[in-house]
C-alpha cells in the first residue's frame, strides 16, 4: 500500500529567510488587531456587560423576522433591543440591557422578560423560547474579570512551565507566540462581531494550550540538535529544526482540522463562536510555532551552551553515540 | 522498552475493557433507550444546557445580616440590663453607624453592665476573636461593636441557613435532583433540570417569609405618618397593597413587644369560608403558641399588625384571645400566592433577603438538538480523521485508530464513573480531544520514519520512536492541563464542564495513544519480525 506522505522525506524550506518580513506582517496583524478591538470593539454578549438575552426560534419560518421583531421589542419600551441570527436563519437572539433599578428588584428584570416573551408568542404562533439568559452588572464585572485573570495566569503559568522545563529564551518565546495567537483572535472576533461571551474565552483558553503544542514540539527538537550539532550557525538550526518536524506539524493540525471543520459544519449552532476561535486559532498557532517561536530564540540568543550535555544524560542523543 | 509480560497485557486490557465499558449506560441513555436498572449504571449526567432547565444564582447582602444583628444585640442588651439586681436605665440609644450605642444612667455602674454584658459576646468560630468588641467612651456611653469576624461567622451561618431553606422550598415544589450549592461568601447556586419556567421558583426563593405580629400604635399622628415620622419606640411600616396610582398607605407598629412568626409546627393555605378568599393557617409549636396566646389576651379590641418581610399584610383588630395555637393569616392572596407563602413559611423565613444576580434558562429543544448535532459531528469527524490516518500511516494508523475509538469509550467511561456533566462546550472538547489524540501518534510515527531513515532496524526505530516523542508528548499534554486548570478554576458551568472532559481525554489519550499502540505494536513485532516498516 502506497501512504500518503504530505511533507516528502528530506524537505528543507528556508523558512527563516523570511523572517523579518514576517515578522513585520505578525506584528502590523497584532497591532491591526488591537486597534480593532479598541475602535470597533468586541460583540460582549450578556456574560460580560450585564442584561438579558432571550433566545428564539421560529419553527414553522425559513427565517427570522428581524425587522419586525425589534420594532415589535421596541415598541413595549425598554429600549432598542440588539438582534442577532446564530445557528439557523429562524434562530434569533435578542440582548436588552436589564432595566433601571433591577440591580436591587430582580422583579423588574424579570417582569421584563416576562412582557418580552409574551409579547413576541402572541405576535408570532410559531414562535418558541429556547432560553433567557439574565446577567446583573455586578455578576458581569466578576465573570469579565476572572475570564481575564483565567487567560493572564494560563498564558504565565504555561510560559513558566516552558522556562523550567526548557531555558528562559524558549518561555518568553513561548509567551510572545501565545500573545501573537490570543491577539489576532481577538481581531477576528472584532472583524467579524461574531459574540463575545463565556464560551469565547474557554476557546482563548484551549488555544493557549493547543498552540503551545506545536511550539513544544519544535522547541522540542531545538533543544535536542543544539546538544548533537554544537557548531551549527543558530539559523540553520532551527530551519533544520521546523523542517524535521514539518511533517508532525502539519498531518497534526490537519487531524485537528479534520475534527473543528466537521463540528462547525454539523455540530451544534449554539458554539459555532467557540468553533470558529479554535479553528482560527490552530492556522495561527501553527504559523506562529514556525515563525514567532522559533526565530525569537535567534534574538534572545540562545545557543548549545544553555543546554550543557552531559548534566542529563538522559536526555542526551542517541544519535551520536550510535 | 518493548518488552511486555503476560501480566502488563492483561492488566492493560482489563484497564481499557473495564472503563470503555463504563460508557455503556451514557450512550444508551443518550441514544434514547433505557439502560435495564438490575446492571450497575455510571452515567453521564447531562448538564443544564443540553437537558434544558434554570440555573439561578441568589446573592445575600452582607451589611443586612449586620443590622439584624445589632437590632438582635439591642433586644438582649435591654433584657439582660432589666433583670439586673439593680436595673440600669438606659438610654439615647442609636445603631446607626453599624455600632450599638447607649447611654447608662449611672456612672459608676459602668463595671457591672460591662460585667453583665460580656456573656452576650461568644467567641468567633476558630479566629481566636471575640464576636462584639464592648467599648465605654465619655465615662457612661456603651457603643457594641461586631467585628468582622463575628460579621462573617454570622454571614457564614446566615447562608448555611438560607442554603437548607431553599432546599426545603425546591423540595416543597417537587422538582427533580436540583442542585443547590453555596458559592463564595453571599451566594447560593440553583441549578433545576427540565424547569422551564423559573418564575414560580424564583417568586418562591424571593420571599424571604420573614413574618412578624406587632401592635399598632393607635395613637400615633396619622400626618407624621403619612410622612413617615414615627413616633418614639415606632416604626412606620407599609401596606403590602397599594391602589393604583397612590402612595403606600402607611401604620405604625410599636418596636418592640411584637412577637415573630418563625415558631410554626405548620402552615397551610386554607380559605376563608365567608369571603372564599385564599387564606394561610398557620399553626405555633408550643412555646410559640403560648406567647401568642399572651399577646392577644393582654390587647384585646386593639389592633395589630401582621406584617410579612417589611410590609403590613393586614391590621385584623383582636376580637377575643386566641388560645388554640393557630391563626389565619389573610391578605390579598390568589391561591398561587397564599400556597407559595405557606410553603415558604413551612420551610421557615430566609436568615437574609436573596436577590436573582444571574439566571440562565435553556429550553428542551435545543439541548436535544445540540446533543443529536454533537453526535454526528463526533461521528463524521471520527471517521474523516481515522480516514485520513489510516491512508497516511497504513499498519500504524489501524493502531492509532482502534486506540482512538477505545478513547472515546474511556472518556465517556470514566465521565460516567466519577458521575461529571457533559455540558455544551464539552460535547466540542470531546471533539476537539479526538483530534488532539492522534497528534500523540503523529509524533511517534514520524519520529519512527525518521529514525528508519537515519538506517535504523525496525526494533530500534519503533523504540526510539515511542522513547525520543514521549518527553514532547508529556510537555504538550502538561501545558494542556494548566489551561484546563485554570479554566476549572475561573470558569462558571459550563466551562467548567468543558475543562473536565479536556482533562479526562488528555488522560485516556495519553493511555491509549502510547500505552496500547506500544503493546500492540510490540506484540506485531514480536509475532512477524518485520524487516522492513511500511511507514
């Protein structure tokens, strides 16, 4: 049987040639990102600015009636409403911010959801609720919070088991690849104003972990030809380095594509959002192994000396005694 | 390295057979049949947003447990001080800067009152502190402070109250398997599977039955009333009902002297057989009902209040003492709210108010919809991937792919032994931890291919292989868990859901992808002695 060999044996792409102007793409694509998510901002769903969400579907529609809806919403007088499609054109969610005064009377909160909903069952028959979600201010503020906490002590937590495990230039290397990935997801999310919510983060947080993956593996291989070619030009050695696991790398994130695309296409509407962020996020956290984690160690000058062999013979190549 | 015993192989497969069977009863149950009861049955449980139902968190307000307790210190301060052998007058009291503060008549009884104030004051919990701090300032002012550890003992067992309360309540509804759980200082987490709507509940968890009979101040001036003046040793108190369009009638109830409505054997909605407006009967325990019954004997023709968490409910004058141990209570009831209040008064009044800061209601529907969707999701992709691994590493990928299905069974199996929840997000991690099984196999057959390329013998490749990708194997999988860590600790429901099965699948896919492969890939080693790798 002939397999199917995707990298043939004996690549050797000068992937660090290019560094510099990739370099400079990764960084104008990092600071688009961040002036993105400053100006145009992210999509907050209820989870992180307070208020209620109710969800929707119209069974017996091809589609929502957007338009309708929000004059319909509007109309009972708790201010515009924000409409949106997710899943299924007939499935829409409407976010309303929670009225004045329901931080201290969640009856108001309540009698407004009520009203809502009421009001939306009698004006379509076949309408049918599939959830109200009612966050307060105060719940908000903590949830935005420990979502930030969570991705900072992940990002540092990570980055220091790198540095313990490898050598410092490799988890700050590490580091700045995480935040080159979280950011340009977060532009993503700010391009196309898909939802911001809970879920979101525990993508950011999965990615951290997943991205880091191909970062350990090349670093991996780093560490392992500085101690077998000492004299190597540092360059050349990490090309030879993301070349020899160019293969691993590539039928992996195929493998985890192959999974992410069948669960956006024919998994659940409702973590389409979630999805999509790890989707996007194992295209850059590929790219970003090759060319953020690897030619940073050319600046933080990381050379055969950090790894002293001998010290662990275990981990020292079979290679060469062979 | 390659070397397997007889007792490693057994071992290895009764571990695998034992969990993935385990996952039986999950996938039964989530294929729609039932799992027959007489076979033990660890089982997923479903979280709320795939089974549908409300999820409520109820926040508690600190500073109120406070005022309950200075106004509980007041009561006994005045009671200690009158059964003194030489009662001490007091006087000018205040509790308005969250301290207890009065005056004593007599100065040089500062020792004595101090004395017989002390027993008031307990120890707080394991702080090594004292719950009050007594201070005497200008030579005859007391001010009783709490302090904070005594606050938030108190806090701590106000909420221990008010979680048992609710569970009586939601128990009282007859839901099933709800969840009730503390959270942090001030709050309780309800979690109902299959409600649909909370509203009953939530009018039923608002309500904090705090329930009180005081006298009414019948020669209190109804102006200053009006204006919410009380008059000295009152309080104004509002009227529960207010006719549309006016302001809250007002009354004033004498302070002290009322008894409260927490010393119920029972309560029942009843029905007033005149009117047949919906009443509530309640019944006093002994004690309870004795006190009652002096209250009524010592005012008859008067009336008196029956107010109900802070508003008067109704002002019934007492025709005659009431003696039997029970009253009824009537006010503007429907049935739905006179039955609601008798369970709330059966389960007993909530130590503090609770407020609805987060709810979360997800329709039937859709968590079906997700399930089903998740499933052939997992189906398709499981299938494309095994596909795919198979045409790229022919005998190895057969490995990596029967060592893939026995991680779904392992995952579903050990979810359903320590009885986790499957949530929304899970069903993606599930997903998601399928793909990131194989990398495992990915980078031990690629590094088998490279050792054979570097002209190694097949032996020593495979070995290399399973020994040199093990250590980037265990570091990827290490930083996995820390995220998952992580999420487990800041995330809410859901996400929380999600971190576990991440964890449990980078456990079993660590089993499965290198423990089995090897011993399957050992084992074809051993049988064939191949001399060259179709790799």
């Amino acid at each position: 049987m002939k397999l199917l060999k995707l990298v043939p044996d004996h690549t050797n792409i000068h992937f660090l040639k290019w560094r510099v102007p990739f370099y400079l793409v990764s960084m104008v694509l990092v600071a688009a990102s961040w002036g993105l998510v400053l100006t145009k901002g992210l999509n907050l769903g209820v989870d992180f600015i307070g208020g209620q969400m109710i969800r929707v579907t119209f069974e017996r529609s091809a589609e929502a009636p957007v338009g309708p809806l929000r004059d319909e919403v509007t109309k009972l007088g708790y201010g515009e409403p924000i409409l949106q499609r997710f899943g299924k054109p007939n499935e829409v969610s409407i976010r309303m911010k929670l009225p004045e005064g329901a931080e201290h009377d969640p009856a108001l909160a309540d009698r407004m959801a009520r009203t809502i909903t009421a009001d939306i069952r009698k004006n379509h028959a076949d309408a049918r609720v599939d959830g109200v979600d009612s966050v307060s201010g105060k719940v908000s503020k903590e949830l935005g919070w420990d979502a930030f906490r969570a991705l900072g002590f992940a990002a540092l937590a990570v980055a220091a088991y790198i540095w313990v495990r490898f050598e410092w230039q490799f988890g700050i290397g590490a580091l700045l690849s995480l935040v080159h990935d979280v950011s340009l997801t977060l532009g993503m999310f700010a391009v196309t104003q898909l939802e911001f919510d809970l879920n979101i983060v525990a993508a950011l947080l999965t990615l951290i972990g997943y991205s880091l993956n191909d970062t350990i593996v090349v670093y991996d291989r780093i560490r392992e030809n500085l101690k077998k070619y000492r004299r190597m030009p540092l360059p050349e050695l990490l090309d030879l380095s993301v070349n020899e696991t160019l293969a691993r790398t590539i039928v992996t994130s195929l493998s985890m594509l192959i999974t992410l695309v069948s669960l956006l296409v024919f998994g659940p509407q409702v973590i389409f959002g979630f999805t999509a962020a790890i989707t996007l996020g194992i295209f850059i956290g590929t790219y970003s192994s090759i060319y953020m984690a690897a030619p940073i160690l050319i600046w933080l000058k990381v050379s055969p000396k950090s790894f002293v062999p001998g010290e662990k013979p275990s981990d020292g190549p079979a290679g060469a005694k062979a | 390295m390659l070397d397997f015993p007889r007792w490693k192989v057994l071992l290895l497969w009764a571990v695998t057979l034992v969990i993935a069977a385990a996952a039986l009863p999950s996938i039964v149950d989530m294929a729609g049949y039932r799992w027959p009861a007489a076979l033990p049955e660890p089982k997923v449980n479903l979280g709320l947003d795939l089974a549908g139902g409300s999820h409520l968190m109820l926040e508690a307000d600190p500073t109120q447990v406070r005022t309950q307790r200075i106004e509980g210190m007041e009561e006994s301060v005045r009671n200690k001080l009158h059964a003194m052998a030489q009662p001490v007058r007091i006087s000018d009291i205040s509790n308005n800067n969250g301290s207890l503060s009065f005056l004593i008549d007599d100065a040089t009884k500062v020792d004595a009152v101090r004395e017989a104030l002390l027993p008031l004051t307990n120890g707080a919990g394991l702080t090594g502190k004292r719950d009050w701090t007594i201070n005497v300032v200008d030579g005859n002012r007391f001010v009783l402070s709490p302090t904070p550890e005594g606050i938030d003992q108190a806090v701590s067992q106000a909420m221990d109250t008010a979680v048992e309360v609710v569970r009586k309540r939601i128990d009282a509804l007859g839901t099933k398997e709800p969840t009730i759980i503390r959270s942090g200082a001030t709050r309780i987490v309800v979690q109902v599977p299959g409600l649909q709507d909370p509203q009953g509940l939530k009018n039923l968890l608002g309500q904090t039955a705090k329930l009180e009979f005081k006298l009414v101040d019948q020669t209190a001036d109804a102006a200053q009333v009006y204006q919410g003046i009380a008059p000295p040793g009152d309080e104004i108190v509002p009227y529960a009902e207010t006719k549309a369009g006016q302001p809250a009638a007002k009354i004033a109830v004498k302070r002290l002297g009322g008894i409260r409505g927490d010393q119920l054997t029972n309560a029942q909605l009843s029905s007033n057989q005149q009117t047949n407006q919906p009443t509530v009967t309640i019944t006093f325990n002994t004690d309870g009902g004795e006190r009652f019954a002096k209250l009524t004997s010592a005012n008859v023709g008067k009336p008196f209040a029956i107010i109900l968490d802070g508003k008067v409910l109704s002002a019934p004058v007492i025709n005659e003492p009431i003696l039997g141990g029970s009253a009824v209570i009537s006010g503007n009831f429907t049935s739905d709210s006179a039955g609601q209040l008798a369970i709330a008064l059966r389960s007993g009044a909530l130590p503090v108010d609770l407020k609805v800061v987060e709810e979360r209601t997800v329709g039937p529907d859709l968590g079906a919809d997700s399930i089903h969707k998740g499933m052939i999701a997992m189906g398709i992709g499981t299938l494309a991937l095994a596909v795919f691994i198979l045409a790229t590493y022919g005998r190895f990928g057969v490995y990596a792919c029967v060592a893939l299905v026995f991680n779904v069974f392992m995952i579903l199996g050990v979810m359903g032994i320590i009885g986790t929840t499957l949530t929304l997000p899970g069903i993606a991690g599930f997903v998601l931890t399928i793909g990131a099984a194989v990398d495992a196999n990915v980078l031990i057959n690629e590094r088998i291919r490279e050792e054979r390329h570097r002209g190694r013998r097949v032996v020593q490749a495979v070995e290399l292989g399973y020994k040199e990708a093990g250590r980037a194997i265990f570091d990827a999988n290490i930083t996995n868990v820390i995220a998952a860590m992580l999420m487990l600790a800041f995330g809410s429901g859901p996400i929380k859901g999600f971190a576990v099965v991440l964890i449990i699948g980078i456990a079993t896919s660590v089993f499965t992808a290198i423990m089995l492969t090897r011993m399957w890939v050992a084992q074809w080693l051993r049988r064939a002695r191949p001399t060259e790798l179709s790799l």
